[in-house]
C-alpha cells in the first residue's frame, strides 16, 4: 500500500465573499422584495378602509330601523327633537354595547371614535303627498386618517309611509 501525499500548494485557495458582493446581493434582495412590501401595504389599508364603510353602513341601517319601527306620527318629531351631527359612542344603543365587556368596549370606543352621523328628514314637494309620507336620510360620516376631520361618508335612504292616514 503506497500514501500518495497532496501537494497543497496546488489546491485551490477558499475564496470568501467580498463585501461588494454582499451589498449587491442585498440590493437585489431589497428591490426584490420592495414591491410585494408595498402590495401588502396597500392591501391591508384598503381592507382597513372597507372595514370602517362596512360598520358605517352597519351604524346607519341600525339607526334607520330604529326609525321605521316608529309610528309614523312620532317617526318624523323624534329625528327633529335630536341635535345632530352625533358621535356614534354617544347614542343609547352604543352605550349598552359597552356596558358587555371590558376588551369589547375598548375595541368599540376605539373603532368608533372618529364616527360621525346626521339623520335628515325631506317632506315630499307635492301638496298631496305631504302627511303621508316623508324621506329619512342618515349619514355617517368618518376620517379617513384617524385624527383628521370626518373625509368620508356613507348615506342610507327609505322613504316612511303613513300607515293610518
């Protein structure tokens, strides 16, 4: 049996990574990864932005059932008696929302802080449709950054019928 020894003089030196090579492999990283970051960014601010129209409609169909389950006599007196534009945590049923839970009333107030809404009534321009029946409008309205005055809305119609006339 013979050992044949390696001149290692003839091997190929390790060769390690230069620092250029470093930097240029992160930018490629970076710019490889930088739109998908920003896919992802716009992605979560439009779900964001949906989430405050869905509870704003939400808000607004509540409020508006609430009126058309009253009579139509009392229906039309009752939006005059408020003073709007009302916050949202300060109506009745908001509050006894709160009253169910520690997290979920810090959840809502902090949801529903910035929210807004204005309940109108229109009386038909006709003479012999007057007393008979009348348009509710309610809009929410809410920012579009938190912080910034109210920038977006969502409004909700139906037209109350007399009943008895």
């Amino acid at each position: 049996m013979s050992l044949r020894f390696v001149d290692a003089s003839r091997q190929r030196p390790r060769r390690a990574l230069t620092m250029i090579e470093i930097t240029l492999a992160v930018g490629l990283l970076a710019a490889a990864i930088l739109p998908v970051l920003t896919l992802t960014m716009r992605s979560t601010q439009q779900t964001y932005a949906m989430e405050q129209h869905i509870m704003a409609s939400q808000f607004a169909a509540g409020i508006l059932d609430r009126y058309l389950a009253m009579p139509f006599k009392v229906c039309a007196d009752a939006i005059r008696r408020e003073s709007y534009p009302q916050k949202v945590y300060e109506t009745e049923t908001f509050k006894d929302a709160i009253e169910t839970g520690e997290s979920f009333s810090e959840a809502l107030q902090h949801t529903f802080r910035d929210f807004e809404y204005e309940v109108t009534v229109s009386e038909p321009s006709s003479a012999g449709e007057r007393g008979e029946m009348f348009k509710i409008t309610v809009t929410v309205s809410w920012p579009g950054n938190p912080g910034a005055p109210p920038a977006r809305q969502f409004s909700l119609n139906a037209v109350k019928f007399n009943e008895n006339p």
